[in-house]
C-alpha cells in the first residue's frame, strides 16, 4: 500500500464521519462531530494498519486484514455502552450509541478500500437520521395496543433494610401512575428475620398482560440502594 492510498483512505473515513457528526451535533446529541469523526478516523487507522502489516512489499496480502475489523467491533460496543443512560423507566442513549457503531463501519470500509461502499453507508445512516425520525415522532403519538380486556394481578415482593422502605414505596407509587393502565391496589409492609431488614408487598391490577412493564420495574428496584431481593408474579386474571 502505497502512502497516498493510506492518506486518501483516511481522509475519507475523517470526511465520512464528519458529516455523520454534523447532523448528531445539530441535534445536541452527546456524540457529536468530534466523536462520530474520531470513530470512523480510529476505526479506518486501525483497518489500514493490519492491511500494512500483513502486506508484502509486492502488493500481496499474506495474513487475514479482516480480524482486526472484528476486534473494532467489539471496542465500539464498549464505547457504545457509554453513552446509553437509564432515567427511572426509560433508557436514553440508544440511538446514540447506534451511530457510533454504523460510524465505526464508515471507517473500517474506508480503511479496506471500499470507497464507494463507505459513502453509501455514511449517505443511509444520515438518510436514516433525517427521514425516519420524524416518521418515528409521529407513530410514537399514537398508543396503539391490541384490546385485551384482561385485568391481570400482578404481585411484588421486595426485601429491603428500613432505612429505604419510604423511598422504595414512593418510587413503587410513581411508576405506576405515570402508566395508565396500571393501578395499586395494595402496599404494605412486614417484618422479615433480621431486624435490619423489611418486606415491601405491593399488588397491582393491569389492565392486559405488561410482563415487560413488571420486569422493568423489577430491574430499577433491583439497582436500588438497600434492596437484597425482588420477586414477581401473576397471581391470576379476570377476563371480562
């Protein structure tokens, strides 16, 4: 490889990303024009090293160049983990952490040559940007959800130390009234074997099955401070 073909390679992968970035940063987005550039920069640098070193001077490729593109696959799966956050319920940052990694492929085709087929990715992950948001702001207006006219019971069970049983409560009561569906119909709380420790039974009626509603919850209590133990069942259903 020539060292004009290692600069034109690279340069691409900066340009690449740097339209990528132009869009994330006008958005606000935590991964910007520095960081999607500096992806696609370090992911097409990492490319064009293992085509360097396992080239012989005749032009000829005696080792496999692809392993390092595999091994950049999973760094920027680190490096995507950053930037995904999690606020009570909800979890931000994926779609962040999405364009980092489709930067990181603008790279690696660049760093391998495919001149064409790194301007074609870099066009849809901005095509996918600029169309398909607004699309998905308008189909998240709409609450569709089958009819189900089931009420189910949910049951939790949570076993905490006392000093945070009133907070639990209170994080319990406001998850459930942000959701419409969902209402309490029962919180209490009874001694456990160490006098250090409490129970927190909490009975919710669902209108529908919301597995996925209850295992969310579960996982934020379980990251809470002071929690040893959360469980949840189904007691039953009542069908109309």
């Amino acid at each position: 490889m020539t060292l004009l073909d290692f600069t034109l390679r690279l340069s691409l992968s900066i340009l690449l990303g740097a339209a990528i970035g132009l869009e994330r940063q006008w958005r606000q987005k935590s991964a910007g024009l520095r960081t999607n550039t500096l992806v696609s920069l370090g992911s097409a640098g990492f490319t064009l090293i293992s085509y360097v070193l396992t080239s012989s001077d005749d032009g000829v490729y005696k080792g496999d160049a692809t392993r390092i593109i595999g091994q950049i696959v999973t760094g920027i799966g680190f490096l995507g983990a950053g930037v995904i956050m999690k606020d009570g319920l909800n979890v931000q940052g994926l779609n962040t952490a999405a364009t980092i990694w489709c930067s990181a492929a603008v790279g690696a085709s660049a760093g391998a040559g495919l001149y064409l087929e790194s301007v074609i990715i870099a066009f849809a992950v901005m095509l996918t940007h600029t169309i398909l948001r607004p699309i998905g702001l308008k189909l998240s207006m709409f609450n569709y959800r089958k009819d189900d006219h089931t009420i189910y019971n949910y049951s939790f069970k949570i076993k905490c130390k006392e000093n945070v049983e009133n907070h639990l409560r209170v994080l319990i009561v406001n998850a459930i009234r942000n959701d419409e569906h969902l209402q309490l119909r029962s919180l209490k709380s009874s001694d456990s074997d160490s006098p250090l420790y409490t129970f927190i039974e909490a009975e919710i009626f669902a209108s529908g099955k919301h597995d996925l509603q209850m295992e969310k919850l579960a996982g934020v209590l379980t990251l809470e401070y002071g929690v040893t133990e959360v469980t949840w069942v189904i007691n039953g259903q009542q069908h109309d």
